[in-house]
C-alpha cells in the first residue's frame, strides 16, 4: 500500500460521532440537502429508511434535510406506495427526464433521481437497508459541510454475511473483496485506502454530480469514485465509519453480473482513449445451473451503458436556471 494512501487513510477517516447534529446545523446555513433512495422492489425496508430520516433529520424536528426522494426503478411490489405513505417524495425512472427512455440499472434510478433534485448536497442511500440510522446521513454530511475541500464522502462499515444457520463478520462484501478492491489497488493503488469503494451510502456536491458521467448499473460506485479522484484528487474524497450495515444479500449469478459491471466500468476509465478496451454496446454474461438433467446455460444481460453528464443536457440546464 502506497504511503500516500496510508496517509489519507489517516487524515481522511472519520466516524459518525465525529460529527453532532448541532456542528452540522451550524455550518448547513442556507445550502439544501437532498437525500436520494434509488429502490426497486424494496416494500419491506424502505419505509422504515423513510421514516427515520423525517422523523430525526427533517422538519419540523430538524432541518438538516430538506428533501426526501425515492425513486422507483419499475418495482413491482408496493415500494412506491410504502414510501408514500411514510412520507417520502416518490419519483419513477420514468417521470423524469421522460423524453430520454429509461433504462435499466442502480446508477440510472441515482442519476434521475439527481435530475429530480436540486439540493447542493446529495446523500444517496441504498433502499434495502435493515440497519439504518439517521447517523448514516449524519456522518456522511460531516466532512462535506466542515471540510472545505472535500467532494465526495464514501461510507466505510463492516458488513457480516447472515443466513439463517452462520454469521460471518466479514463475509458481505463479496464483489467488493474479490472483484472492486483488487481492481483499484491495481489500477488506482492511491485509492487502496478506500475500504468500501462499492458503498451505496455516500454523500456529494451537486456540482461535482452533475458534471460526471453515471454508468446505468452497480459500476456507478466505482465509476463516481474513480471520476473524483481524477478530478480533485485524494483531497477531494473522505470516508466516514458507520458500524454495521446490514442488508439483503444476492446469489452467487447476481453477483457475477455484479462485478462484471464493476469491471467494465473500471477499464473503460482506465483505458479512456479505447485502444485496449473498447467499451462494446452490448455485453452477455452467461450463468449455469446444475440439476439432474446435467448442465444448464443461461445468458444474461450485463448493464454497462453511461449516462452524460446532467450539466451536459440542456432540459436539464433549463430546469435549474
């Protein structure tokens, strides 16, 4: 590990604590803050994310959040409906920006729930979350309201893997250990000192968000954690402990698919120019499956589409003039 990455780590890592409520409604003033839910089929936790943060964080209890907004990526459960009713702003890929045809993916629910928004500050939060606080929102907006150079805030927490018989303290972070870690610490050994790159739970500036490019899927963290260092370097980006996340947990084929949007995402940064990878428009992932008949093939679609920079459209610009 770089020493250059061993000193940010120790410069630029927090905990929630580090951060009380009243530090942070002092240095808010008049900025606004937008917290963003991008969710899809997620009716059995997304209503207790909601509530949390408009009973602790909104007014008329307290005003360090100003808008809450859910955006539905086409769940078929009640998601919408559960997020309405405890009180959030409810948004679907669809209603925004609808002359541009949605697509499919995380990072296309958080970049139309951007463009739904107008806030300085952005706290994005993963919709599926049993472990939520109103400390998470907290201690991401700490660095980003105290500390005048920094852009981007990534989450840092321990994620254990729970199933009904075994709990491993460690084992939630699959894509992150196997795939995202080692990507970085080779590709970008500056930022080895980022220990949850794949977060969902991170806070930024509007205008750092708005200017970067948003890759439609689960390559949206490494993509937005990738494009800031590029552009503020170290000193643009914290990182801030939270405890313990806990949330549900995909297959062994959704994960595949998982990482191989976290690749593409990767190399096409790394090799911007296309002389070694050329970013294809469509990419399959075949999966297998083994039963009493034998093998089985199945092939997947990969998302791996890039949204432009919001900045760059011109409704968009509209909008917010």
């Amino acid at each position: 590990m770089q020493a250059e990455a061993r000193e940010w780590f120790a410069a630029r890592t927090s905990a929630a604590a580090d951060w009380p409520l009243t530090d942070l409604l002092a240095a808010k003033g008049d900025q606004k803050v937008d917290v963003i839910l991008p969710a899809q089929d997620e009716a059995a936790t997304v209503g207790k994310i909601v509530a949390e943060v408009r009973a602790q964080l909104m007014q008329p209890t307290c005003g360090l959040v100003d808008t809450l907004v859910v955006v539905d990526s086409g769940s078929v459960d009640e998601t919408a409906e559960v997020a309405a009713a405890a009180g959030a702003r409810v948004a679907s890929i669809h209603e925004v920006l609808p002359d541009i045809p949605a697509r499919d993916g995380k990072g296309e629910a958080m970049w139309r729930g951007l463009a739904a928004t107008s806030g300085d500050l952005v706290v994005f939060v993963d919709a599926d979350l049993r472990s939520f606080t109103a400390e998470y929102v907290m201690g991401l907006l700490g660095p980003l309201l105290l500390v005048d150079d920094v852009q981007l805030v990534k989450a840092v927490y321990e994620r254990p893997l729970i199933t009904e018989q075994t709990r491993i303290a460690a084992g939630g972070g699959r894509v992150t250990e196997i795939m995202a870690r080692p990507l970085i610490n080779a590709l970008w050994p500056e930022l080895a000192g980022v220990a949850q790159p794949l977060s969902g739970e991170y806070a930024a500036r509007r205008t750092l968000l708005e200017s970067l490019t948003f890759p439609c899927g689960y390559g949206v963290e490494i993509g937005v954690l990738v494009d800031t260092y590029e552009r503020y370097g170290l000193a643009g980006i914290a990182q801030v402990d939270l405890g313990q996340r806990q949330h549900e947990h995909q297959d062994a084929s959704q994960l595949s698919r998982m990482s191989a949007q976290v690749l593409h995402a990767a190399l096409t940064r790394i090799d911007a120019a296309g002389k070694v990878y050329a970013a294809p428009e469509q990419v399959t992932l075949p999966s297998f499956s083994h039963d009493e008949a034998g093998f089985g093939l199945s092939v997947n679609n990969v998302q791996t589409s890039e949204r432009p920079p919001l900045r760059s459209l011109g409704a968009y610009r509209d909008r917010t003039r």
